[in-house]
C-alpha cells in the first residue's frame, strides 16, 4: 500500500485529508514543516500532500528543502492551498511541486490528483 503523508496545520481538514484517503493509502500525518522534514526521513512517504500556509515554515520552504535534498528530491509533492493567485500557483511550481490543488476541493479531486500523480511516478 502506498504511503501518502499529509502535511496540514488545520486538524479539521487534516481529519478530512486523511478520511479521505485512507481507505487506499496508507497515511501519515504531519501539522508544520519541521514535523513534516522529520517524519519524511522516517516514514519514507510514497507521496506528499503539503499545504502552502504553514506556522513557522511554509509550504514552499518544505517543498525547496525536499528538492535540495537527493534522498527526498524524487518523492511527488502536492501543494494545497486557499490562496487562488497566479502568483502563489507559480511559486509553488518554482518550489518543485509536481501539482497544485486550490482549496476547497472535492473529494473525488484530491483522490483522482493523488491517484494520477502517483501513476505518473511509477512510469
């Protein structure tokens, strides 16, 4: 099964996030960046679903850490975020996300994106 961690400081749609998926994954949880760096050198995540506002270190710092990173550059990133800007969108790309949900999002969204993004990495 894979392993998806789910990086969220709002425990409301951290609960959802994870209800959501799963039934299919297995998932890890994560409420800033610096939980998020640590629990992914532990758990070896398949995938992460990384929201953009985080305390303390944002989503984009996560995400730029990661790709620096050789062990971590190769492991899919998803950002979420309510911020419906170009700007944000694009800096979040810069950063090294592979794709980029708005909130809110449907619950078939967030499945089919994960589902895809992981396909995509096994080609």
């Amino acid at each position: 099964m894979k392993k998806v961690l789910i990086v969220e400081d709002d425990p409301e749609l951290l609960e959802l996030e994870e209800g959501l998926l799963r039934k299919e994954y297995e998932t890890v949880r994560a409420s800033s960046g610096e939980e998020a760096l640590a629990s992914i050198r532990e758990q070896k995540p398949d995938l992460i679903l990384l929201d953009v506002l985080l305390p303390r270190m944002s989503g984009f710092e996560v995400c730029q850490t990661l790709r620096a990173d050789p062990a971590t550059r190769g492991i899919p990133i998803v950002m979420l975020t309510g911020q419906d800007k170009a700007e944000s969108l694009s800096h979040g790309f810069e950063a090294g996300a592979d794709m980029y949900i708005n909130k809110p999002f449907s619950a078939r969204k967030l499945l089919a994106v994960v589902k895809a993004v992981l396909e995509k990495q096994v080609e």
